[in-house]
C-alpha cells in the first residue's frame, strides 16, 4: 500500500507538476522521491536541502537512516541514545 500511494505521488508530481508537502517517518523513502527535503525535530527544522545532499550527511545517516560511520547498519540499541549527540539539540 505505502508503494503505491508513493508511487502516485510522483506520477502526480511528473505528470502534472503537482506540488507536495509529504510527512514521512521513512528517512530512505521519502528522501528517494523528493525534490527538497526538510529534516525536523520537536517541531522545528533543523537541517534542509536536496534529497541526495541529506542522504550524504553523516548525521542523517547515523539517526535517520540507521549506518555507522564505516555504512554498516546498526542495531536501535546503539541509535537511542541519539540526542546527546545531535550537534543541533545542543
């Protein structure tokens, strides 16, 4: 189901320039059909920029995408403990 009403939204988008707004907890997808995307934390904005300059930041990475510094996945356990170390909580 979530493939599909992706799926539509960028036929939609191509096809007829519709502007969307998406609000997504899937970091991976909904950064793979963006054009621009916002990365938010307790209400506020906190990093931004095309899909491709995200996917390469090293702190979306580790919090939103789940890879350690070396790419290799890590377990929830190492990830929770995440807020400490956000340069932008601070």
């Amino acid at each position: 189901m979530v493939d599909d009403i992706f799926a539509t939204i960028v036929r939609l988008n191509r096809e007829r320039g519709l502007t969307v707004l998406l609000v997504e907890q899937n970091a991976q997808l909904a950064l793979s059909v963006a054009t621009y995307g916002y990365i938010m934390e307790n209400g506020r904005v906190v990093l931004d920029g095309g899909p491709q300059r995200l996917l390469r930041n090293a702190d979306v990475q580790e919090f939103y995408l789940g890879y350690s510094a070396g790419g290799a996945r890590k377990s929830m356990r190492d990830v929770k403990h995440y807020k400490r170390r956000k340069r932008w909580l601070s």
